[in-house]
C-alpha cells in the first residue's frame, strides 16, 4: 500500500500545474464603467451566439430531421468581425477582442461537457449573475 501511495505521489507532482491568480480590486468610477461595458460586450456575444446557436439546431431539425453539428470555437470566432461591422452593435470594438473570444470558448466548452460529461446545456446569461471576462497576458498589466 505504501509503495503505491509514494507512485501516486510522484505521479502528482510531476505533472504540470495550471496557475489561476485571483485578485480583489477597488475601481475608480471611470473604470467601474469601463468595466460594466465590457461585461456586457462578453455577455452580448455569448448570449448571441447561444440564440443562434439554438435556432440554427431548430430549423436544422425541424427541416431536414438530422442532428445539428455545434459550429467549433474557430468557426464561432469567426462571426465576431461581421459583428463588430454591424452599425447597431459597433459598440463591440470598444473591448479587447481576445475577451470576447474568451466567451465563445467557455460556450464551447460548455457544449463540449453538455454532451460528453451528460451536464446541461448552456443558459443564456443576465447581467445580475456573477460577472466574469477572462484576459490573456498580452491583453494587460497591474501597475502599482
């Protein structure tokens, strides 16, 4: 028992580690609303994309009867130029567009485990759940 424990142990450790920092911060009322844009900009295209989603997979099976293939997160980040050139949204070019590429992977992955871990499939987001963006390590800096 104790010669598979000591397996397991090194086993774990030789594995790389995923790092996630969390940090509390206290923001001056501009970037309150800078903030607030851009979780509404995250929130708007996953929740289009979901609407889109869903109705494609209900005229896909509504009219020819097959199963409807979720598009890949490649092929969903596609859309985001043609919607950045839509005049009623134009509004999306004020955010980081690596943010909002964020948010179709998480609606990807979401599809991913509705069907391959049997969890739910994706809800369409509001603006009073936990708002959330993710950024890579190109996109900012912490200064002081």
């Amino acid at each position: 028992m104790l010669i598979l424990f000591e397996r397991l142990k090194m086993t774990i450790t030789t594995k790389p580690l995923k790092k996630r920092y969390r940090y509390r911060i206290y923001p001056t009322k501009e970037q309150e609303i800078s903030l607030s844009k851009l979780f509404g900009c995250v929130r708007y295209v996953y929740n289009r994309m979901l609407g889109e989603i869903k109705e494609a997979r209900n005229m896909v099976s509504v009219v020819t009867g097959e199963k409807y293939k979720v598009p890949s997160h490649f092929d969903m980040c596609k859309l985001l130029p043609f919607w950045k050139k839509d005049e009623n949204v134009s509004w999306l070019n004020d955010v980081c567009a690596q943010t909002l590429q964020a948010s179709l992977l998480n609606l990807s992955n979401a599809y991913k485990n509705a069907f391959k871990h049997k969890k739910g499939f994706p809800k369409f987001k509001n603006k009073f759940d936990v708002q959330t963006a993710e950024f890579s390590n190109q996109t900012y800096s912490i200064k002081e």
